[in-house]
C-alpha cells in the first residue's frame, strides 16, 4: 500500500483546494433556524448545475470518445474512493435495468472492494496499488474507458486508476471539482467542475457529490443514446424485470408506435417482452424473428432497422 503522506503536507495540499476552504461567514450557521440553513444549502446546491455547464464540452468530447470505444466492444469502468466511488456504483448499477447492457460493460470501483459502500475502508483512498489491483482483475483493454472520480482530484486510488489504465492504452477520464487538479491531468479528458467550498468545510458529499451526480448521468446516459439504446427520448432498451418496468414497457410501446392496447400486447408477445423488437413489428409491419434479423444487423439501433424495413 503506498506510503502515507505526512500529515503536515497532506494538511497542506487539502488547504490549498477550493473544496476544502473555510467560509468565515458561515461560522455561525449553527446558530441559525432550521429555515433559513435550508434556504442557504437550497441556494449553494442551485449554483452546481452552472458549474456544471461550464464543462459540457469537454464532457461532450469524452462521451463521444468513450461511446466510440463502446461501440466495438469496450467498457465503461468508474473508480473512486468514498462518495465519489459510491456514485460511480450507482451510475454503473443502473444501467442494466435502463438500458438492458451486460452489468460487465459498465463497472463501479470503489476503494476498498463492495464493503466500502456502505462502511468506511481505512486507507483504501490512499493506494494507488490497490487501483492497479482492482483493474488488473478486470484485465483493462486498450477498448476500454476508465473514468477516475474524486472531488478534490488528489486521491490516489483514483489518480492510480486513471495512470494504470493509460499505461494499458485505455481511454481515461478524470472527474474532480477542483482546478488544475493531478487526475484531469493524468486524464486523456479531464473535467473539473468547480463548485466551490462547501457550506460544511471539506464535506465534498455535498455540491462536489452532485456535481459528480450530474456528470455521470450525462457519460452513461448520453453514451446510451449513441450506441442507439434509446429511440427518440424512450427508454426502448428497458428490462422488463418487475410490474413497474413491464408497464413502462408497454407505454414505450406505445408512445413510439401509436398503437392500442391489443395491439401492443400481441406485439411484446410475438417478440418475448424485447420492446426494441416489438416497435420494430408494428412500424415496419414485420415479425418477430424478421424484427429481431434487422436489428442485429443494425447493430441494435432501432432507426437503422426501420430505415432498412421500410
């Protein structure tokens, strides 16, 4: 495990960084009526979406960067420490149920292995060693995506993960809300959202935690979109794994075809639930083994498949 900083120089680069300061005016927030310390979070948390935008370009170009490697065969792998770490698990975890993807092509690190989402792994954040370890087990490619998340850009299991994944040929994305941070630098892409102390000193779980939030949706939900997951705004992708998403499925159905109710059932059933394939019997007026044909050799994008039925 790598060494420990000395204290006195990790108290010194923490100082340094604008997610750690100290807002003297906020001394006494304590002090205040429950009221008025929610207005002052509501107010910090609005100022995140703009920060946020600040960086949408280099978001964008990492999207298109990574959904190209996706799209012939890659994955899409986040690692973080603590908050950062836990976030890239949830993105990673949701993808399935949203997008019908194999849970190995989007994969959530997080230091210290699956215990640390739900207790604290003391000193996982500061190995680089272990990051090399973790994707090393996952045998990274030069196919691959690996997106290093920590809001203040210094944590070295996720710096570790970015330089080890680079030096595999990876394409490698760093994610911090600080400028000019070490892993935007290691990073082929870097974005820093800058959102600025948080109204607890230090307490990146806050404005830097949904911060993070945003970015990750837009990376796999954007990435979805380009390898043809979606049609228009619907979910046609879904699992239908419970009531709720079969009902969604259904709707979707519907929403993309006109059809009623009859023949949407007959539709889902023709094609076993595959909502893709059930669009594509009743626009394309096709069956189901002909529906499912054309969206293999579409490469599973939908309008592709319509483009070549009709």
């Amino acid at each position: 495990m790598t060494s420990p900083s000395h204290p006195r120089d990790l108290q010194a680069q923490l100082a340094s960084l604008t997610t750690e300061a100290f807002r003297p005016e906020l001394a006494d927030v304590d002090r205040l009526p429950t009221l008025d310390i929610a207005r002052l979070m509501n107010g910090e948390d609005a100022s995140v979406p703009a920060a946020v935008a600040r960086q949408v370009p280099r978001i964008a170009a990492a999207i298109d960067a990574v959904a190209e490697r996706m799209a012939r065969g890659g994955r899409l792998i986040y690692a973080g420490a603590g908050t950062a770490g836990r976030l890239g698990v949830l993105d990673a975890s949701e993808c399935p149920p949203t997008f019908n993807t194999d849970p190995s092509r989007v994969v959530g690190l997080i230091a210290g292995g699956p215990q640390a989402l739900v207790t604290s792994v003391e000193g996982a954040e500061d190995s680089a060693e272990l990051a090399r370890a973790d994707l090393d087990a996952l045998a990274v490619t030069s196919l691959d995506t690996v997106v290093g998340v920590s809001a203040s850009g210094r944590t070295p299991y996720a710096v570790g993960a970015v330089e080890h994944a680079r030096a595999q040929g990876a394409l490698t994305v760093g994610l911090s809300c600080n400028a000019g941070s070490a892993l935007a630098a290691a990073a082929d892409h870097g974005i820093e959202v800058v959102v600025g102390p948080e109204l607890l000193t230090g307490s990146t779980r806050l404005k830097a935690g949904t911060a993070q939030k945003l970015v990750l949706n837009m990376l796999s939900t954007i990435t979805m979109i380009r390898l043809g997951k979606t049609y228009g705004n619907l979910m046609v992708d879904v699992r239908a794994s419970n009531d709720k998403l079969r009902a969604r499925s259904r709707r979707i159905v519907a929403l993309a075809t006109g059809a009623g109710g009859e023949e949407v059932e007959r539709a889902l059933a023709a094609t076993d639930g595959e909502v893709k394939n059930a669009i594509l019997t009743i626009l394309a007026d096709v069956d189901g083994p002909t529906a499912a044909r054309l969206l293999e050799e579409s490469g599973g994008h939908l309008r592709a498949a319509l483009a070549a039925a009709l």
